[in-house]
C-alpha cells in the first residue's frame, strides 16, 4: 500500500476512535466460533487487515447522513443471500445474457444501498485490489448497519466469492412476500435451510426502516376483501396509518415505520408492538397467530439479551446459505458487473 493511500485512509477512519470507544461490553460480545467449510473469521487478516475498519467507516458516514440506511443495507443482505444463496447477484446490474434481481418484484423501487456498498467495495479496492468480494463487504455492512444502531456484535465468516449470474424470475419466487400467511413464509425459510425459529428472530429485523404504505394498506381499509380494517390492528394505530396512507393510490409510496416506538434503534420494541397488537405487516402480527411464534415473542420482548444472541446467530446462519469459496465464482473489481 503506498503512503499516500496509507495516510488518506488514516485520517478519513479517525473520527471512528470515538465511536467504537464507545460500545459497551454487551454490544462487543463475540458469538462462539463454528465450522461453515471454507470460511473462516480470519481470512482477509494479511490480505486486507484494513477491511474491518473501512466497512465500519463506510456504514457510520452513510447511517450519518441517512438513518434509515441501516435497515436498508440489512434488508439488502438479506434480499441477496435469499435468492440463490450469499453470492452478491442482487448487485448486479442487467446484462444481455440476464435479467438481474434489482427489478425484481420484491426489489424495485425499494431496495437500496447499492451505492453505499459500492462506494465501501471502492475504499476497499484501493487498499487490497482484487482481493475482497462484494458479497464480504455486504455481509460485513449488515452487520456493522446493526451494531451501530444498538444492536449486539457478531463474528462474520468470510470468504465468500462473487456470483457470475443473477436472476429476475429466481427474485420474484424465492423472496417472502409480506402478503404471504406464516406457513409459507416457513416454508421459503426452511428451502434455505432456516428453521422456524429464525423466522421469528430474523422477523425482529423490522424493529428499525420503513415500509411503504402499499405493503400493509390493505389492513387499514379492505382487510382479505372484507371493505373493513383488520380487526386486530390496534385501533390508534389504524388512525394514524389511514392519516398517513389514505385510501388513494397516490400514498402507496409513502414510508410508515416498521416500529414506530423506536424506529432507528435496533432493540426488542418490535415484539413489544406484536404484544400490542400493533406489528405493521400482516406478516408481522401474523406471529401472534400461532402458539409457538407468540411464546417467543413473548420471551424476547421481555429479554432483549435472548433476542440480541439469537439475532446474532440467525444472521450466521443467513450469511451462509449457498456461499461460493475457493476457486467458484470471483472477486468482482466492481459489485455492479462480472470481471
């Protein structure tokens, strides 16, 4: 690494000295290492030893200027990992040989944070060219997006190479539909090898972001074709959504938040509002629908510990569904296009 570069990326990470001082001991708690193949949580330490910082850095000036970029970057690891495995497709832009998964139903008009990971994956490549993939750099920002919000700390796995493909049709049918009933969210949950359980702690993600009014409009005014709300919606919180989202075509893309208590703090409020009947999506309060979701709802609004450890563990699970090592895939140079 030259000196310049050295010196630029030393003064651009001082302002972090005092961030990370100031993390408490709980949110510093490591998850006990296990075996995911060829990953390992120590695979850039020569190759790039910088990379931990300048992901943290590239969260911390992003979540500065835009809070909900944190929910953002989670909500786009997970979009990834989702569809043919933690390979970085969703980064893809189209080509002439594929229809990526950025205009996937599910994706357009709402995933973001494609920029900041590109901007991150171009801070890396100065330091350790070719040597990073995409997919590390996203999964080490979801998890950085977290912590930085309040949540706990834990040990991300690399060695993930990049995807050569993506898949518009593989988007629209393998990601989980907030209009969906929780057995067959289960069931896409359980073909990536996710037990129903990390349904419900991976659900708690939406304690921090913003829904648009079209994920859940149908609650406040036509509930399942019924031309009346949803029963169960809490009835202040009705009153505030209908203010919010009027029954018009023109809200569809206006933003509520997914926790309205606390919606930038990554904390156990979600299951709070379950409690209260005032969970956002059909697919959130849907949890309460069933005997052994709502006992673990029940459990993690009382111990924000249990859900801050077993988040944490989830997300292990999720970065490694169908990860490309050793000589699979490549390192992309940039996340938008194959080498």
């Amino acid at each position: 690494m030259s000196f310049k570069l050295y010196h630029h990326l030393t003064l651009s990470i001082i302002p972090l000295i005092t961030f990370v001082a100031s993390f408490t001991y709980a949110q510093m708690y490591p998850f006990p290492y296990t075996s995911y193949g060829q990953l390992d949580y120590n695979f850039y330490d020569r190759s790039c030893p910088m990379l931990p910082m300048i992901v943290r850095y590239g969260v911390w000036t992003a979540l500065k200027d835009d809070t909900r970029m944190a929910a953002s970057l989670l909500r786009l690891h997970f979009h990834d990992c989702f569809v043919n495995g933690c390979d970085g497709s969703l980064l893809l832009d189209d080509t002439k040989d594929f229809k990526g998964e950025k205009n996937a139903g599910p994706n357009r008009n709402s995933v973001r944070g494609y920029d900041v990971i590109d901007k991150i994956k171009a801070d890396v490549e100065r330091a350790c060219p070719s040597t990073v993939s995409c997919v590390d750099i996203l999964t080490l920002a979801a998890k950085e997006a977290v912590v930085q919000s309040g949540g706990y700390q834990w040990t991300v796995l690399l060695g993930r190479r990049d995807g050569l493909t993506a898949s518009e049709k593989a988007a629209n049918e393998q990601l989980p539909s907030p209009f969906e009933p929780l057995g067959n969210i289960t069931a896409k949950f359980a073909a990536k090898g996710l037990d129903f359980k990390d349904v419900v702690v991976l659900s708690g993600a939406h304690t921090i972001g913003f829904a648009q009014c079209f994920t859940f409009k149908r609650r406040l005014f036509d509930f399942k074709g019924s031309g009346n709300p949803d029963p169960t919606l809490d009835s202040s919180l009705l009153s505030s959504l209908r203010t919010t989202c009027p029954n018009v075509d023109a809200s569809n893309t206006k933003l509520a938040p997914l926790d309205s208590a606390t919606s930038s703090m990554f904390d156990n409020s979600y299951y709070k509002n379950l409690l209260s009947n005032s969970g956002l999506l059909e697919s959130d309060q849907a949890l309460m629908g069933d005997q052994r979701s709502a006992a673990m709802v029940n459990s993690y609004s009382q111990y924000p510990y249990l859900f801050n450890k077993d988040f944490g563990e989830s997300m292990i699970k999720l970065g490694n569904i169908g990860v490309l090592t050793g000589q699979a895939g490549e390192i992309r140079k940039k996340c938008g296009f194959v080498n």
